[in-house]
C-alpha cells in the first residue's frame, strides 16, 4: 500500500491510496476532519485527528492497517457517515 497521489485542493490534503479497502483520504487541518472513502464508495469522517496521527497513516507501510488501528478502533474520534 502507498500514497499515489497528493495534492492541495482548496485547502484540503487529498490523497489517492493504494489499498484494497481505502480509495482516498481527503484531511483538513483546520478542522482536525479526516475524511476516508472506501472503495465500495461509501465516505466517513473523522475527528478529531491530530496532525501527528495524520502523517503517521500517510507514511504508514499499511495505510488500512494503520487507519484500523489508530482511527477507527480510537475511542477518541467520533465517526460519522457522510455518503
């Protein structure tokens, strides 16, 4: 798994990810909001998610491992579906 793409889009750090589940995080500083759309097409967000946790997933050797074991699994950031 890696990062394929990155870019700045309005203010917004997106990531296209090569993984079998994760399609692409889309992470807003500001907000501490990282958004995850899965492959299946569904899109959730998260927060808050420091800046830290952020650049771990990203330079993660397993950014789906990573993103289930620090994120999701975390009691501290709340979930929420957005499509």
């Amino acid at each position: 798994m890696s990062i394929l793409k990155k870019q700045l889009i309005e203010g917004l750090e997106v990531c296209d990810i090569d993984s079998s589940d994760l399609k692409r995080s889309i992470y807003d500083e500001s907000t501490k909001e990282l958004i995850i759309e899965f492959k299946k097409g569904t899109k959730y967000g998260y927060k808050p998610v420091s800046e830290m946790i952020y650049q771990k997933f990203l330079t993660s050797s397993s950014q789906g491992k990573f993103f289930v074991a620090a994120i999701k699994n975390n009691r501290e950031i709340v979930c929420s579906k957005i499509s």
